[in-house]
C-alpha cells in the first residue's frame, strides 16, 4: 500500500462537513485517509443515503467517475476534519506500467467490490438486528470513528432503532 500512498504529490486537510466531490461532476481521484472520518453519499429524492465510510487507513473514491471519467452522482464529505492524500488517475496510470504494480492495483481493487457485496447482502437483510450485526463484526471501529446518525442512515434504520440495538 505504501507504494501507491507514495505517488501523493500533496495531502489536503478538510473541515468538518467540507466536501472532497459532490454530486454531478467528475472526480479521477482516489483519497487515502491519514486522519479523520470520510462518508460516501447519495441524494435519493433529496435524502442522503450513506454508501460508504472510510477511515484512517483506508481508500476512497467515486469509482464510478474515476473508471469512466463521467459525472457521478456521489458525494464525498469529511465527517470532521480529516488529512487526505489525493492520488490522481494520472499518477495511478503511471504507477501501473510494471506487472506487478498492475497485481499489486487489483487487489487494492478487490476489498471494495468485496465491501460492495457484503453491503448489499446487509441491504437485504429484513432484520435491522443481522443488519447491525454484520456490520459490528465486520468494522467495529465504525462505531468508534463514525457519528451513530450517518451509522444508523448507513445500516437504513432510524437513530433510536440503532440505540436500542447497541444497548440489547
């Protein structure tokens, strides 16, 4: 991971609720996390829906724009302040011309499309009780990283349904 930290020509701190993308434009950036908490949204009929959180250590990006260089409907905003590395897709591109960084890229790949199955297995899970669950076994550190409102938005469940859960 260090090898791709390392193409970050400059880290950026953001204020909390500042954005790193909104909605409708192009974004060919991937974000690693130094510090702070990241959130992944979308406007559903004008209600945010939480897809995704990253925090220190971790990798995010709207890769629906970063692969086909269109706008994108996400949103990416820091939680609270938050130091990010930016990592073009021109740097990436780069950085892909040997074999084994191309190897070494593909499985960076890999744990978000894994996260996006198992998202969408808690998305189908009837029972708020499995949806809170799998998420708790899965990233217990969301629950120390992440406010509970934008977790329980996440697990589509209200605040007080969260608050029951955590005290059974």
């Amino acid at each position: 991971m260090k090898e791709l930290i390392d193409l970050a020509e400059k880290s950026t701190t953001y204020k909390r609720n500042e954005f790193l993308k909104v909605g409708g434009t192009v974004d060919t950036n991937v974000y690693y996390v130094v510090s702070g908490s990241i959130r992944v949204f979308y406007l559903n009929e004008g209600i945010e829906q939480t897809l995704r959180f990253g925090y220190q250590k971790n990798i995010i990006a709207s890769l629906d724009s970063f692969f086909t260089g269109q706008p994108s409907d996400l949103f990416i905003q820091a939680l609270k302040k938050s130091v990010v590395k930016i990592i073009s897709r021109q740097q990436i591109e780069a950085f892909l011309i040997t074999d084994s960084n191309r190897v070494f890229w593909q499985k960076v790949l890999e744990n978000p499309a894994v996260e996006q199955v198992e998202r969408e297995i808690d998305l189908l899970t009837d029972s708020p009780q499995k949806r809170y669950q799998r998420v708790m076994n899965r990233s217990p550190q969301l629950f120390q990283e992440i406010p509970k409102k934008h977790i329980a938005n996440y697990l589509r469940m209200s605040p007080e349904t969260l608050s029951r859960l955590k005290k059974s």
